[in-house]
C-alpha cells in the first residue's frame, strides 16, 4: 500500500515507535464482523456454525473466521445480523454507560445504518431512534438497513444537520458519526487512500465543526453528544473537541474502558476521546468522545402548538381491519397516508407527528401494507417487524434454492400451499410475503432490494443455523 507520506508524517506524531507496527498492520486482511439482531435473535436462538470469537466491547459484535458471501446468505435479508465492522460497535459500550432510561435519540449521519443497529441494541426499552441521512440514496439504504433490523421506535429522515435546530432540545442523545478523511478505512477501501490529502483533512474538519454548530441546538441541556469520526488525525478529532467545549460550552466527558480492549486514550486528556489503532485492537480505526450540554436552560418543542391542534387527525379510529397484524395493537397508533396504512408507537408519536410535518421522512414505524380496491397487500416492512404477527398468516418455509430465487424477486412455485398470502421463512426466520395464485407465487420482495448477480456460489454461506450439530458462540 502506497501511503501519503503527509500521512504518515502526521501519524507518527502520535505513535513515535509504533508507527511501524501500525503500518505494517495495515497490509494485512481485514477483520470480518457481524453484528446479531438481538431482538430477532431472542424469539429465535440461532448459533453459530464455526466457533465465533467476541467482539469485546459489544454483546451483539462477533468475529468470524472468514469472509462469506453475505449476498448469498438469506439470513443476511432477513436482518438477523448487519455485517459491522468492530470497532464502530464501541457506540454501544459509550450509549450504555451514558443513559439508563428511554430516550429521544439522533443518528445525524446515519448511514448505511451501523451505528443505528449498534443504539438501538444499546439504548433503553422505550427509546425512539431517528436516524438521518442527507445524501438521498444513501438514505434509501439507511432506511433498507433499519426496516430489515424490524424495531418499531425509528424513524429515518432525510435532511440536514441545520435542519434540526427547529427543534430545540428535543433529543436527549445524538450521534455524530461526521463524514471524514477516511483513515480509518484505508486498508478496506484503496480509494479513501487515493482521495487523502492535507486539503482533505483540514475541509473535513471545517465542515465537522459547521455540522457540530448546526445540530447543538436540538440537543436537550444536560443531554448527551457522542462524536465520532473514522480517521486518527487531531485536525478531525481532538482539535474539533477543543472548538466545541470553547464555541459551545460543551463539556467534556470521559467514559470508562476495560484496560484489557487496548483503546488508546487520546494524547490530549483535555479534548477527551478514545483512539482505535488496528495494531492494538482487531478492528479498523476510529475515534470516539463524549460532549455534555451544560444545564443553563430547558428548552422544549411544544407539542401541542395552535399549528398541530388544527391538523387533521392522521390516525385511523378503528384499527380492526389491521388488528390481527401486529401483536399488541393497543400499543399502536394506525396512520393511513393515501392507501397505505402505517403503524405508530404511541408513547412517541406525538414527536413522530411533528417530525413528519416539518422533516423529509423516508420511513417511519412499522408500515403495515397498501390498500388495492378490495384487496390488501401487505408491506415487506410487515414481515421484517419484530411486531409481525405470524399468526396471521399461513407460513412457508422455504428451501435454499427457493430462498435465493425469491431474493432474486423471480417465481416460486409453491404448489402444496394454500392460495392467497403466505409468509415464507428460511430457518424460522421470515423472509417475505408472495401471493399464491396456484401455479406460481407473485413475489412480493421490494425491487429495490432484490439480489442482482446471477452467480451462486459453490458453497453456500453456513453462519448461523438450527440443529445439534452447532456450536454456540455463548
């Protein structure tokens, strides 16, 4: 790998005789991770094939031995597990000692949804989780990412960081996981090598401290910001840490860490924060630290503005049509939108509400189905839902070959199965809806997300599984 020598100029400054090790680390593989789905793991007790070795700092995180072919793995789409690199899990490990009880939280840049993953295994029952993301596609695979991970309290946005100022005070918790120089990545991504330069990392850190201004406001006195980047350089981190505790008032926070994971504090104990060198720990490199709001003074978005009490009411008065759905109805507010019909948490959907009106919203929720004249289609949302109720519906389970077709959004043949709705399942786990209509089954599976290589590979992807013969990674 040919390095910047700026690069490693600036490195050095940091490490002094581990610079070496560091860099020579670099030319080696990349670690593979995935994080599992604790929510779909708790109702359904996979394990591992292989032995799999702990992510430390995370109770989701797990170390594989090699990389498989994911794309070819169903329980990839069926939100099982995202395949995370380790380090960034560290955002659960910093969110559990910060908060204990439900909270309002951001995701700024959230996408493609890691991080996202990561908070809503860490933060408390009863959380809301918005998270956003400005680039439109990059959106759409955020909201792929959470609608597959199946839990009802989010909400993905599409706007920006100055965007959220009008709500001040809302959120009690946000992530800025800001967009960088991309360090952290050069060993996974050769082109994060060849975009580097000096110019890059001082535009990074201008527009870092531009987002930080921006998003402050909408963050609760007293609450939490966790900042993030994946680079190593003061410029990005430290230096932008210091601008915020002297443009902001922000305090400082330090969160504690088990001596025995090898995270690096930073070099500056007055700017806070945790290094990842991929010399120490087995994972890329990244940088975390912890911003308090002082408490000076409440503010607090009004709920129930004169603005919100002369809209209409966007909820359905009764929910029996759509009662046999979701488990626990009464949990949830019916939002019908044209003809599709949505499920909303009520301890949050006063903000949910408000949000809409004022944000560009790309899901929300759980999104039931669509209404086609006489007909109800049901959402691939629905399925995904950790709220699905499976009962509802007659259930297939499906074989591999089968599984990969439907993926590929092409005909199934399901002869022996009643006609009309079925869920069909891979290992218990559901997979998606088609439409029996006796000879074939319409496939129901979101174009968008359709697996498009024709290539099946020889072996296929054996991760998780059901039988004896499994070892479990506990």
């Amino acid at each position: 790998m040919n390095l910047p020598a700026d690069f490693i100029h600036s490195v050095r400054g940091q490490l002094g005789e581990e610079t070496e090790p560091f860099l020579s680390v670099l030319a080696e593989d990349t670690p593979v991770s995935i994080h599992l789905n604790p929510f779909k793991r708790e109702r359904n007790l996979l394990a591992f094939i292989q032995l799999a070795e702990r992510v430390p700092w995370s109770e989701q995180g797990y170390y594989l031995a090699e990389r498989p072919s994911f794309t070819f793995d169903p329980l990839f789409h069926t939100g099982y597990y995202y395949v995370q690199e380790a380090s960034s899990m560290f955002i659960e490990h910093v969110v559990k000692k910060l908060v204990s009880a439900p909270v309002t939280c951001l995701d700024l840049c959230a996408a493609p949804g890691g991080k996202s993953v990561g908070l809503l295994s860490a933060l408390p029952a009863g959380s809301l989780l918005v998270s956003n993301e400005v680039v439109r596609q990059r959106a759409n695979v955020l909201s792929e990412t959470l609608i597959k991970f199946g839990h009802p309290n989010t909400m993905v946005t599409q706007n920006s960081a100055k965007d959220f100022a009008a709500f001040p005070g809302l959120f009690d918790l946000i992530l800025v996981d800001a967009p960088c120089s991309g360090e952290g990545m050069f060993r996974k991504d050769e082109a994060a090598v060849q975009e580097w330069s000096p110019q890059n990392v001082k535009m990074c850190a201008a527009r870092q401290k531009e987002i930080l201004g921006d998003v402050w406001p909408a963050l609760k006195p007293g609450g939490w910001m966790v900042y993030s980047t994946c680079t190593y350089n003061s410029e990005e981190n430290e230096e932008n840490m210091r601008w915020a505790a002297n443009n902001l008032d922000a305090i400082i926070t330090k969160v504690e860490v088990d001596a025995a994971w090898n995270i690096a504090p930073s070099y500056d104990e007055k700017a806070g924060g945790h290094h990842f060198y991929p010399h120490k720990v087995k994972g890329e490199g990244l940088f975390v630290a912890v911003l308090q709001k002082p408490e000076v003074k409440l503010y607090e978005v009004n709920l129930h503005s004169k603005k919100n009490k002369k809209q209409p009411t966007l909820f359905i008065k009764d929910p029996a049509d759509y009662a046999a759905l979701i488990t626990n109805l009464e949990l949830y507010h019916l939002m019908e939108s044209g003809d599709r019909i949505t499920a909303l948490p009520k301890i949050h959907a006063e903000t949910i509400v408000l949000l809409m009106q004022n944000l560009k919203c790309i899901s929300v929720g759980i999104e039931l189905g669509e209404k086609r004249g006489k007909d109800f289609i049901p959402a691939h949302a629905l399925a995904m839902s950790n709220a699905l109720n499976r009962k509802r519906f007659f259930t297939h389970e499906v074989t591999y070959e089968q599984a990969i077709a439907y993926l590929r959004r092409e005909a199934i043949s399901l002869p022996c199965t009643p006609r009309g709705m079925v869920l069909l399942t891979w290992q218990n786990e559901p997979l998606g809806f088609v439409k029996n209509i006796g000879n074939r089954a319409n496939n129901l599976y979101p174009n968008e997300w359709r697996i498009r290589s024709g290539y099946l590979p020889e072996k296929k992807p054996e991760i998780l599984a059901q039988g004896q013969s499994v070892h479990s990674a506990e």
